[in-house]
C-alpha cells in the first residue's frame, strides 16, 4: 500500500535479486518408518488400474521455458498431485497441491509445508516482491522482508527474512475468524477473513501518512465495504482491488490509473467503486487480477463473459489495442479472431502482459519477453494471440493460469482431454465442462464415461461441484458421522460436508464402495441446491417416469430433475441403477447451466 516516494527502496531491494526458472525440484524424500494400517476406502475419479501418469500437470512458457507450453514440473514432488492454484510474483512461483504448498524464488525455496505451517493445509497463496503469504487451515502465515512489519507477527525488523513461513498472529482483530484469501503488495498484505479485509505492514493513517502495522488490522471497516461480503481480493505492487456484489472496488496509488477511477484521483488510502458505467454498465464481476501498475477483471451477464483492463499501458498490458499509454477507466480487452465468441473465464496480468482463459484455452498479450506469449515468437503484441496448441497442449485443456513476469514464467494448470467420446457425441461438451471445471479426473487420456460412481466419489464430485476451485479439505472428524468412515480416509471430508449441510444423514454405515444409485444422487442434488429443504414433494398429477412410483422416497427430487430439465421426462428413470459419469457430469452441467442464468 506504498505511497509513490518510497519506489526508490525498490532499486534497493532489486540489487539483491536475481531471476528464477519455474521448475520445480524434487521434495525430500521421507525417513519415517512405514507403519502398516488396514485397508481403507481410497477415493478413485477413474477406475483402478488406470494409468495414473496423465494427472494434472503444470505447464509454463517464457523466461527460461520455451516460446511454446512445455511441461515445468516433470519429475518432481508435484508429480501426480492434484494441482489447485499457481501464483507468480515478481521473482517467486508458488504451487499449491493436495494442501501442500511448494516455492520457488528469492523470496524463500521450499518443497512442502515448512516452518510454523507444517501440518498445516493450505489453500491460498500471494507471491509478492520481497515476500510472500498463504493462508493454511483458516490462519494466515509469511515469510521473506519484514522491514515494515509486512509478514504480520508483532514485530518489525528491517534485518528479518523469514525462510519458512510464519505465523500471522490472530489475536485482536482475527481473534476467532477464518481466513480464507490472501494478497501481498510491495510493503504490506492484506486478507479476508469471515468475508471482510484485514491488512498488515505499511499503511496509510487519515492524516495522510504512513505507519507500521505489525499485527492486523481491520481495513476501513465503517467505509464503503461497511455491509458488504468480500469475495475475492488481488494486490499489485502499489494498490489492492476487491470483489464485492459484483462489483470492483481498489484503493492504493493511481499514477497510472489502476484504480480504474478516472485520473481525478492520484492516490487513495480507502476503497473507491471502479467506475461500473461505460463497457462494464450493466455487467457483474466475476474475477479480478492486479499487475503491478494495471488491473483486470472479467465481467458479463449470466453465464457470457468478457475481459476489461485498465492502468499502465507501456507495454500494451491491458490488452485493449489501445494507443494510449494510460487507461484511467475499463476498457474491453480486444478480441480477435475465434476469440469474439468465447466465453472468459479467468484473467491474470503482470508488469509487461496478461493472460485470459477463454473455454479451456490460454490467449496471451503484450511484450512477450522470453516468449511469455507462447505463441512460438518473442513478438510483442497488443491484442491476445492464442497459445500454441501444436505442442503439448494439443491434447490438454486449460484450467487456470498466471501470466509471467520478467523473471518467472508464464504457467497454466492443464489436465488432458479424452479419447474415449467423440467431439460429436451429445456429451462431450459435458464431460468436457466437468473436467474442465475441476470436478471429474480425465486420466491416460480417457474420461471412463460409463464407469459407475461410487458414493464416495459421488460426494467428492458434488463438493467440487459446490465449492469451484477448492480442493476437498481434511475430516476433522470432531463427530462420528459413520461407523465405516475413518478420520484419515481419502475423502472423509466430502462425506462429512454431507451430513453438515444436511445433504445426508449420518450415523450408521455410509458405504463409500457402494455404487451411488441415480434416486439416492436425485436427493443429493436437490438438497445441495435447496438448503433447508429436505425432500420435495412429489405432486404425482402426472407419470414422469414409468418406473418411479409416488411412494419413492426420491420420487419428488427425481420430479424437480425433471420438470427443471436436468432429466429427460419420458420413458424410465432408473432409480436403483448406478450413476455413471457420464450421467453425473450431464447432471451437473445442467444444474450449473441453470444455476448461472
């Protein structure tokens, strides 16, 4: 949250770093001794016996990459995990997989949990300048400079850098509160935590100056984010945007205009509304980045959305072909070619360029450094050109990225697409959409489409499906829900989401190798859509289905699949027949459909 005077410590700070190549090492391996366990019920998204060595892999372009995606992370630790979320900071990448996080970069280099979060699970990260955060098991932790009390844990030392995190300290004000996303700026860091900001480092006072904060504190709590639930939160190096009601909102420097603000304002310490008429009139923001001096978001109407940027134009890092080197308010990012139909999904920009996603795809803009377009040429370019898809992208989709830096490369998680349906099959765009959205494993290039679902993963799929994005957390096992579910077991934590947002009941046995039979999944579905409604009735005026009577306990939720077309209305529903994934996938498809309309 720098005031604009103090960017001379950068030159200073820039002195002691040099550039890294985003390849992760491998992690050490274990010295604990085996301990033999009974057998448990081990999640499986594709059948057992499938050839397990297609997983999520991440795969970057630019600054030590090739000029066209490659494959970064080929025989290391993250080899075969689940990857959940990639960041680049100015000079750091962090990877988090499976609740672990690994680093890389002059900040701090580690594979795995280390420091003050070991045992920790983790589920955000912010790579910064000179230091970098995460947030693991609802608390917040740093590591790096602390010379303005940056890394939150009572102290400020100007000779202090932390290797491994530390603990943020959570008493006063997140006394109590979850902490859930984190972003790191130049000198300070903020977080969100039971839906509101809390910074930390150098920040403003009403007078105008600037001060040391060693703890957190609540960010403008009586301001114009007063009653409002924070959704998401991004950092560049000089300003921090949010998301709010589907709405933007930053605060910080504006020299450039990344505040999106207009240019009446050079500089503010509270939250301003992104000017929300013009190109985004109308329009609800769904995701937002902050470059070091720019700022994007994507934004649209029902479930069609667009790129827009705003701030410094230098290297055309907005994207928007503009001739202008600063773009005070939003401007639609430009789209050529195939681009003008597709729907965006995510956007991310640093310094000297920007990616979006658009339908599985990665379109790149700017510089083009090192080949961070990734496009086979290191020619700049004002307007996203597509990614190279000859390579090892020809047969993988894109499910999030982060654009490079000068020193970092830009990377993408990508999973591969399936040999076993046909583009032209009338579920491909389902299996396709399920994978894509993280929620069904496409592995050794198959989908496995009528592979029946067990209710184990039934309850996995349903959890990603509810909570895009995020990996299924652990048990905490504080109430024995089932007999035959264990604290330890692969996927205990979906099944106890279950019982806690009374999808299912518990107690008794769960059968996690059962099948999950299509009646059973009909109740899931409804109960997860209709919070605090158990059953629906069934009205019975008309057969639906043949082979489903009034008495069904599932007959009303089967009903409400039908009549709100997620199921086909005629002929038999088969509802002690086992869920495929197919019909999974095409279920929840259909159900996200609705959902975002």
């Amino acid at each position: 949250m720098s005031d604009p005077s103090r960017f001379r410590k950068l030159i200073i700070a820039a002195c002691a770093i040099a550039g890294v190549v985003l390849t992760m090492a491998p992690a050490q391996a274990s010295t604990a001794p085996a301990v033999a366990a009974a057998p448990r019920p081990v999640a499986q998204d594709f059948p057992p016996g499938t050839d397990t060595s297609n997983l999520p892999r991440l795969v970057g372009w630019g600054s030590g990459a090739a000029t066209v995606p490659v494959f970064t992370q080929t025989g290391t630790a993250l080899d075969g995990k689940e990857i959940a979320q990639v960041k680049n900071g100015t000079d750091d990448s962090c990877v988090i997989a499976e609740g672990s996080l690994s680093c890389r970069g002059t900040v701090g280099t580690f594979y795995g949990n280390s420091g003050d979060m070991t045992g920790k699970f983790v589920t955000a990260v912010g790579v910064g300048f000179v230091h970098s955060c995460a947030v693991a098991s609802g608390k917040a932790y740093c590591w790096g400079q602390n010379y303005w009390g940056q890394l939150g844990h009572q102290i400020t030392d100007e000779f202090e850098v932390a290797d491994h995190p530390v603990a943020v300290y959570d008493g006063d004000a997140l006394s109590g509160k979850i902490v859930t996303d984190i972003a790191v700026g130049f000198d300070s860091t903020c977080a969100i935590a039971d839906g509101k900001i809390y910074c930390w480092g150098y920040l403003p006072t009403i007078h105008g100056t600037f001060h040391n904060v060693e703890r957190p504190v609540a960010f403008d709590p009586n301001g114009i984010l007063k009653n409002k639930v924070i959704t998401s939160l991004t950092s560049g190096m000089g300003h921090y945007c949010v998301t709010a009601d589907g709405a933007a909102y930053c605060w910080g420097s504006n020299d450039h205009g990344q505040l999106g603000v207009g240019s009446q304002v050079g500089w503010s310490r509270l939250p301003l509304l992104v000017h929300m008429g013009g190109v985004l009139n109308g329009l609800t923001i769904k995701t937002i980045s902050a470059g070091d001096l720019s700022t994007c978001v994507t934004a649209g109407k029902g479930s069609v959305s667009r790129a827009y940027c705003w701030g410094s134009n230098d290297y055309n890092e907005t994207g928007t072909n503009s001739p202008y080197k600063t773009i005070h308010l939003p401007r639609a990012v430009a789209t050529p070619g195939d681009l003008s139909t597709k729907n965006v999904t995510g956007v991310s920009i640093k310094e000297e360029g920007g990616c979006l996603l658009a339908e599985q795809k990665a379109y790149c803009w700017g510089r083009n450094l090192g080949g961070k377009l990734g496009n086979g040429t290191t020619t700049a370019s004002p307007v996203p050109v597509p990614a190279s898809t000859n390579g090892v992208l020809q047969s993988r989709i894109v499910l999030s990225l982060s654009s490079g830096t000068v020193s970092t490369s830009s990377v993408a998680i990508t999973k591969p697409v399936f040999g076993d349906i046909a583009p032209t099959n009338a579920t491909y765009d389902d299996a396709a959409w399920s994978v894509g959205s993280g929620i069904v494993r496409s592995v050794g290039g198959q989908f496995a489409p009528s592979t029946k679902v067990s209710r184990l993963d039934g309850a996995i799929f349903l959890y990603r499906f509810k909570h895009p994005g995020e990996p299924v957390p652990p048990c905490f096992g504080n109430i024995r829900k089932f007999t035959d579910v264990a604290k330890n077991d692969s996927g205990c934590g979906a099944i106890e989401w279950l019982v806690n947002d009374d999808i299912i009941a518990g107690g008794g046995k769960f059968h996690s190798r059962d099948p999950l039979l299509r009646q059973d999944f009909a109740t899931w579905m409804f109960r997860a859509h209709h919070p605090n409604v158990d059953n629906q009735v069934c009205a019975g005026r008309h057969r639906i289905f043949t082979d489903v009577p009034k008495q069904n306990p599932s007959c009303g939720n089967i009903e409400w699949l039908s009549k709100t077309g997620f199921s086909a209305s005629v002929g038999t529903f088969q509802p002690t027949a086992a869920v495929t994934r197919i019909s999974l996938a095409t279920f929840l498809h259909r159900l996200d459909s609705v959902d975002r309309h």
